[in-house]
C-alpha cells in the first residue's frame, strides 16, 4: 500500500457544504454552512500541524537512532473497544519492559492511515501516534522491527505486497505479531499463510484461553502465545453493594434480541436505570462500571461488560458462547444458555440478586474465574514471555 495521498477536504464535508447552500431558510443555510466551514478549517489545520508534531515526537523518543523498533497499530478512525483498550495496555507494558526487549516502543496508524491526526483524545491523548511510513522512513537505524497487528489489520500488510514486505524485512528485520483479539475477526487462514510466505517470522498472540489450543496453532502454521486483553490503567476495585447505584449499563453491540430484552427489563423494572455505554470517554465508562449493580452484553459474552463489572463487584449477565468463555462459566447463575433463557429469567435473577448477601455471594464465585486469567500483572508477565521467546504453544 502507498503512502496517503496529500491531504483534501473530505468529501462527505464538501457535499454538505454544497447541499447546505441550497436547502432551508437564509438562516438555516448560513448557520449550517458556518457550521460546516469550521469543520473543514479545523480539520485541514491539524493536518498542518499533525506531521510537525510527529516528526518532533518520533526524534524525542530516540527511535530514529534505535537499532529496536516495536510498533502497536491502531486504526486510523478513532474507535473505543476492548481491543483497543488492550492494545493501549500493551503499548504502556511494553514501554515498561524495555529491559526484556531493549527497543523503543511506537504506536502507528494502519499503513496508508493517517495523516492530520496524532492522537485519540478519548483514550490517551499523551501518546503520539505516527504514521506507518513515516516510523520506516525515518528510524533508518532500525535493524529489528517488531509489529504488533490486530487480527483485521492483516489486509493492511498483505496489500503492501510481498516485494514491499520483503524489503522490510531486509532492511529493518521486519517481525509481525498477529494480535488476535477476536476468534470470530481472524482473517481466513489462506490470508495468515500469506503472510507467514512474506514475512516467515510470524507468530500470533490470543486475548483468551478458549482459542489458545493447539487446533489453531496447527492451522496458522505459526507460534501461538496467549496474551490475556487488560483493558485499565489501574486494577479494578471491588466496591460494597451501598456504593452502587441502580444501574444497568449495556453494550452498544448490535443484537436481533436487544429491543425485547431491554424493553422487557424496562417495563418490568422501571426504577432501573438503563445506560447503553457509546460515545463517552473511557474515563466515563469506568466510573459507571465501578458503581453500576449489573451490566449486560450484546456482544461475544466473555467481555469487557461482562468482565468489567463484575470485577468491581457487581453483577455482569450474558449468553453463554463457547467461542469466548470456557467451561466453568456455564455454572455461574448469570451465563445463560441461550437469548430466550436470558429473556425469561433475566428480571427475576435482578429482584433475586439486589441485596448486599446475594452480591456477595455472585462476586466470591465469579472473581476467582476472572482473575486466574485476567489482571495486569497475568497480562505483563505473559507480555515478558513473549519478548522472551517462551510462547504457550511455541
């Protein structure tokens, strides 16, 4: 893949512009092109300034006179989720095991992402953010570089092509690490084999112990290690039952069940407060999950919604995928079978749970399944044997 064109207005801001000049009032029409105006002038400005800020960045941190480069990718289109999150962790923990490693620690875009930006202000506006290109042009020192890729950012090497790849590789001693976040978002296995043709140092990490096996370390033909996703900055707190608020906060993921199951939960219990967590601050979010009582996800199950909360001791609900969790959840009295058992027991285990004793009992069976895989500390040392060379399945 090239590097990005130069940069122009979005074209979705252009045809705004144009059908704002010819629809609503006067007023309307100006407010909207005002409106309008101001986002373009602000976008083209942190374009100008974002190369700068990069390039300044980049020579501070004493990568482009490092003889080690490891590199976490995000996607250029800011985004909030677990795998994210993890990835954010795993760039800090990183940058802490420099000891192990010896290599100076970057995050980047997507290659051919993205220029007029250097940060995610909803996440951790102190990182910088490069450029692909711009970390392999300029860190020339660089004889070993490793990549950390997440599973959908495959197609983003493969399309560089193999001549492209193959230079990398020559010229940096370029390494690629498939962060495999999500089992059901891995790329076809023909797309790993590719991959593994071009680059042949390739190994793959996995966020939970249900796809870690050998099945698949067979399929991909490469290294597997398991790499548990730690989503926070600090570990979680568990908080007693009088400080939490009568709350449920929801995934945001998309569901065939979701309208029948919240307006059931709804009209059932009506002075529960519902929240579905989208468009806020990571901040924000964990603030509500440590005083929310109950969370519920749409989503793969084994979860940040689910995990999240009932580390902080309240009561995460799910469907059982086997997927993402592994045999012993489906005891747990919250880990239904299927929709329609969740639909039909859901605001009975609520009323059955409210209560100091029950959400006790619920966090002393749940926290001893989570934290035999998930903590920072699990997550740092499992980072160490992968910088180590000792992976789960070598």
């Amino acid at each position: 893949m090239r590097d990005s064109p130069p940069y122009r207005a979005p074209r979705h801001l252009i045809g705004a512009l144009h059908r704002s000049l010819g629809t609503g009032s006067m007023k309307e029409r100006v407010s909207e092109t005002l409106r309008i105006l101001r986002s373009v002038v602000g976008t083209l400005c942190r374009g100008v300034v974002a190369g700068p800020v990069q390039i300044a960045s980049l020579w501070a941190s004493g990568a482009m006179r490092s003889p080690r480069i490891i590199v976490f990718l995000v996607p250029g289109l800011e985004q909030i989720d677990g795998g994210i999150l993890s990835i954010f962790n795993l760039y800090r923990f990183s940058i802490e095991l420099s000891n192990e490693h010896h290599a100076k620690v970057l995050m980047c875009y997507y290659p051919g992402q993205w220029r007029g930006k250097w940060r995610y202000r909803s996440v951790d506006g102190a990182i910088t953010i490069y450029p692909y290109a711009l970390v392999t042009l300029l860190c020339r020192r660089a004889e070993s570089m490793l990549v950390h890729i997440p599973n959908i950012a495959v197609p983003y090497f493969l399309e560089m092509g193999g001549r492209r790849l193959a230079q990398l590789r020559r010229k940096h001693g370029l390494r690629i690490n498939i962060l495999n976040q999500n089992i059901l978002h891995m790329p076809a296995d023909i797309a790993i084999h590719r991959l593994r043709e071009a680059v042949p140092e390739l190994s793959c990490t996995t966020a939970h112990p249900s796809y870690t096996t050998a099945e698949y370390r067979r399929r991909w033909g490469v290294p597997v290690h398991h790499l548990p996703a730690f989503t926070y900055p600090h570990e979680p707190v568990v908080s007693s039952y009088e400080t939490k608020r009568n709350l449920l906060i929801v995934s945001p993921d998309p569901s065939p069940h979701r309208d029948a199951v919240l307006g059931k939960i709804s009209s059932e219990l009506p002075h529960l407060q519902i929240q579905v967590i989208s468009g806020m601050r990571f901040e924000e979010y964990l603030k509500l999950a440590q005083v929310a009582k109950w969370s519920l996800t749409f989503g793969e199950g084994l979860d940040d919604y689910f995990i999240g909360v009932s580390l902080r001791g309240g009561v995460g609900f799910a469907v059982y995928n086997q997927d993402f969790f592994t045999p012993e959840f489906k005891d747990l009295p919250t880990v239904y079978p299927d929709w329609d058992s969740l639909a039909d027991n859901i605001v009975g285990d609520i009323k059955a749970m409210d209560n100091e004793q029950a959400m006790a009992a619920y966090t002393a069976q749940v926290l001893p399944l989570l934290t035999q895989t998930w903590s920072s500390a699990k997550t740092r040392l499992a980072l160490k044997e992968f910088y180590q060379g000792r992976f789960t399945l070598p």
